[in-house]
C-alpha cells in the first residue's frame, strides 16, 4: 500500500520498525524542502519539526533515517549560528539535539534500538559513536584506521558500519563493533572498500563491497556470514552499484540495485514481480524489513520515474 502521499511527494522509507511504522523524508507541499516523517498509519506521513523554528530556511532541514518499536526516530537537523547538521532524536514528535560532536559540521544519528541504544557519525571529522544513557562514546577504527561511520546497531548494542584500514580513508572494511572493540568483517576479492548497515540475532550482516577497487568502485549487495563475505549479486554488471540495507531475524535480507528486491534462501527476487501488475509503481529501492516479514521501500509511477513514493510492502498470508 502506498504511505500515503498526504500531499507530500519525493518520499523515502529509511526505516521500519516491528509494527510496520516507517520513517524517512518527504516533500510536503507549502514546504521548501524534503523533511523528515513518522508514519504510523498506512495512509499518513507525519511531518516531524526541526530545531530551528524561527529561522524558516532551516525550519524542515531535517531528515529521518532509523526508528525503535516506541516510535522513537532517529537523523538529523540543521541549526543556526554557526549553520551545522547535529544528531536528533525525536520522542512523540519532538526533537532533541544530542548535541554529539559540537565542532563537527555534519553530525547524523542512524540507527537506534529497543534500549534507546543510538549510533551515529560525525561525517567531517570521520568519528563513529555510540549514545546511551546520556552519555556518548566514540568508536576507535579498526587497527591502523584513522576514521569510521555507523550506519546501524543491534538489538543488543553492537554497531555496524565500516572503518579505514591506514591513514589512506579512501579505503576502508565493514567492521562491526562489540562492547566497543572494533573487528573487521572482510570484503570481496580484489576490493579495498566494504560496508555494513544491519546484522540479525545469528550474526549475519548485510551491506556493499566493492567490485575490483576502493570508495569509488561500484558496489555489490554483500552478506557477511561466518567469516566469509558473499556477493549477492554477481552478476549485477562493473557499472552499476547495489547494496544490501536490510536483514531480519529469519534472514530475509532487501536492498536495492537495478529497483528494490528481496532475498531469501539463495534466491534474489525483484520486488516488482511479488506486486499487484495493475498497481501502476516500479519499486526503486528496499530499505528496511521487519521479522514479519513487511518492507519500506520507495517506488515510483510507471509512467513518471522523477516521482517517488514511500511504499509499505506486507506479504500475503499465505
């Protein structure tokens, strides 16, 4: 079903919780610019406000990237004096600067979990972290690394992500930090780049490797399982990028590359082949799923590409 457009267009799931809710951004009209949303209703985007109320070019600068079975959402906001994206956390639609990383001009937090557990980065200074309790801490990079970036975290609190490998940032393995202590998950033949966005109660993790070359190569979807590092789709050709963003507790992994697919059991299936034929969508992207097996996707009309809907794909019961 489409997460209704409630006059908002240019909308992207980045986040989808047990209940199905999704958070994301969105372009509502009367509004300069894409904002982040809570969508807790099938047929509503709910606009959530930014940190910057009196400054009406900031007023929306925000974005929505993750959210917790309490309906707590995760991203970013822009403020004033000096203008600088800082992390947010929105409690019942109202936002608070987490105030991680102060000197740092570009602070986004990604992901949180059912204890509140948040993970996030400080883009100009390539610092990872972690926020709990009130209290933040920084994630070291892997041996010899210089810089990281979280990008999700676990129901018990360890962060995926990726790290440097040596001073040379341009290269870098998905690492997924426990209690702290980074370790290196690996990455394909060849490759000198890797990332990880998610991992599920067996320990298998999800995210992109890149084909034969380092932070600009194209990138396949990876899973990382039992120490080996597997390409998901091998075939997906040199020039085009894809990437694993999701896994769930029975390992259906989604993601996107070529439009959104689905992944179980060894098999990739596009998601466009599981819909409705007469819904008029192509689904571009899959960003999130829950042990339901429901997916947070994006989708555009068939015959308008440039549009962009949140959609909210939930399996038939049989």
């Amino acid at each position: 079903m489409i997460k209704a457009t409630n006059g908002a267009f240019g909308n992207v799931p980045y986040g989808i919780n047990a209940a199905g809710h999704t958070a994301g951004v969105a372009t509502f009209l009367g509004h300069s610019g894409q904002a982040a949303y809570l969508s807790t209703s099938p047929t509503q985007l709910t606009n959530l406000p930014g940190i910057a109320p009196n400054d009406p070019s900031l007023a929306d600068a925000t974005v929505a990237y993750g959210l917790n079975s309490s309906d707590t959402v995760v991203g970013a906001a822009f403020n004033t004096l000096p203008i600088r994206q800082t992390a947010v956390v929105w409690r019942n639609g109202t936002p608070t600067d987490l105030g991680i990383l102060p000197t740092d001009g570009h602070v986004q937090a990604r992901a949180i979990n059912d204890a509140d557990q948040i993970a996030g980065t400080g883009l100009d200074t390539g610092k990872a972290w972690l926020y709990q309790n009130g209290n933040t801490s920084l994630l070291a990079p892997l041996p010899g690394g210089r810089a990281a970036e979280a990008f999700g975290i676990t129901s018990d609190g360890q962060v995926l992500g990726l790290s440097s490998t040596s001073n040379d940032t341009s290269k870098a393995e998905a690492t997924v930090w426990r209690n702290g202590t980074p370790s290196d998950l690996g990455t394909l033949p060849g490759s000198t780049w890797s990332e990880a966005h998610a991992m599920n109660s067996s320990g298998v993790a999800v995210g992109a490797a890149g084909i034969n070359g380092g932070e600009f190569a194209p990138r396949h979807p990876v899973m990382f399982a039992g120490g080996k590092v597997v390409d998901l789709w091998p075939d997906l050709g040199g020039s085009t990028s894809g990437t694993a963003q999701a896994i769930n507790r029975s390992g259906t992994i989604v993601g996107d590359g070529r439009g959104g697919w689905v992944y179980n059991n060894g098999v990739r299936t596009d998601l466009d082949t599981l819909i409705p034929p007469n819904t008029g969508l192509r689904i571009t992207a899959a960003y999130g799923i829950n042990d339901n097996g429901q997916i947070a996707a994006s989708a555009s009309p068939t015959t308008n590409r440039h549009l962009s809907f949140a959609v909210l794909l939930t399996p038939e019961s049989n």
